[in-house]
C-alpha cells in the first residue's frame, strides 16, 4: 500500500507546523516553484507517510497502516482547504478503507 499523494505541496507550506526549517512566507525551503521536493530522495522522515508510520509503530504505535494513511488523507485535505487548493487534488480516504478490507 502507497500514500497517494497529489503533490499539491499543502504540507510543505505548513513546514514550520511540522519542525522543518520554513522560508520567509512559512513554506519548506525545498519546495521547488512546481510544487516538487528539491530533496525528494533524501527528505526527512516526517515528509514520508508511510516511513513516518513506520518509525510510529516502531516505536511502538498500535495503528495500521490503512488507518494512518486514512488520517493522513484527511490532513491533506484540511491544509488543502487551508490553502485553497483545487478540488481535483484531493486525496480519498476511503481508498484505504477498501485496501485494508481487500
């Protein structure tokens, strides 16, 4: 199971919400002018949903990976709603649900 991320760049303009060293206007100071990760193969843990969940139930998190992916498409949303991005980014949650369940 994979994170279906938009790369609409929403969380990397909540950078310093997440501790990550943000510019001037508060987005990741990797965030290229298309919306892509300047250092997307070496990005820290916390901009990898499913390494972040990883790390959590390594450190001994009881929840799924369908459940975490859910929670983090809900977030995405929420900051594309911050944002005011197009609809046509949005991530569903529910195609987690129907994962976990196949």
């Amino acid at each position: 199971m994979t994170f279906a991320c938009s790369q609409c760049g929403a969380c990397c303009r909540a950078a310093a919400e997440a501790g990550l060293v943000p510019t001037t206007d508060g987005h990741c100071i990797h965030l290229t002018p298309d919306n892509r990760c300047a250092i997307y193969a070496t990005r820290p843990t916390i901009c990898n949903v499913a390494a972040t969940h990883d790390a959590m139930v390594g450190q001994g998190a009881r929840i799924t990976r369908a459940q975490f992916f859910t929670m983090n498409a809900h977030a995405c949303n929420v900051l594309m709603d911050r944002y005011d991005l197009v609809a046509s980014v949005r991530v569903d949650p529910s195609v987690y649900r129907e994962e976990a369940l196949s």
